[in-house]
C-alpha cells in the first residue's frame, strides 16, 4: 500500500473515535459503518480523522493516518461518504501514501 492512493484502500479499522466505530474499506468504500467519525483510531491502521455525518452517515472525511500493516505508511485521506447506519456505504477517497 504505498504511492498513489486515489481509487481503493483495503483493509478494516477498528477503533476509539469519540464513542467506537468499525469500517471497512473496500473499493470505494463499499461496506458498513457504525458510529460518528472524530477523533484518534488505533488498530490494524492508527491515525487521525475528522468531519461529520448525519443520521445518514452523509458527510465529509479527513485527516491522516499511518498504517502498520506490511509496513509503515503515511498519508493522507479526503472525500466523502454516503450510506446507513446498517447498510453500505459509497463514497469516495483520495489524496496520497508514503510509506
């Protein structure tokens, strides 16, 4: 997972961001999340997000993360997410990795 990261990521992140929340990335995006994003992740992927969602989980994501997976890797996230609360969500996400 490292360069260019402006079409997928993979991979789940578990984690404490102001009350718990479990994503899972895949293409784009497509999957569920519970909870409200905001604040420190520490998992499979630690980092920082922030930004917000309704009732709907419609809204803007962002910030930085370094994920220790195969290594060490730096970069950061934007873009947005669209779905339920027990559905899946769609959106996109792009900037960059360097690890």
């Amino acid at each position: 997972m490292c360069g260019w990261m402006g079409g997928w990521m993979d991979g789940w992140i578990v984690g404490w961001m102001d009350g718990w929340m479990d994503v899972w990335l895949d293409g784009w995006l497509d999957g569920c999340v519970v909870g409200w994003m905001g604040g420190w992740m520490d998992g499979w992927v630690v980092g920082w997000m922030d930004g917000w969602m309704d009732g709907w989980l419609d809204g803007w994501m962002g910030g930085w993360m370094d994920e220790w997976l195969d290594g060490c890797v730096v970069g950061w996230m934007g873009g947005w997410m669209d779905g339920w609360l027990d559905g899946c969500v769609v959106g996109w996400m792009g900037g960059w990795l360097d690890g």
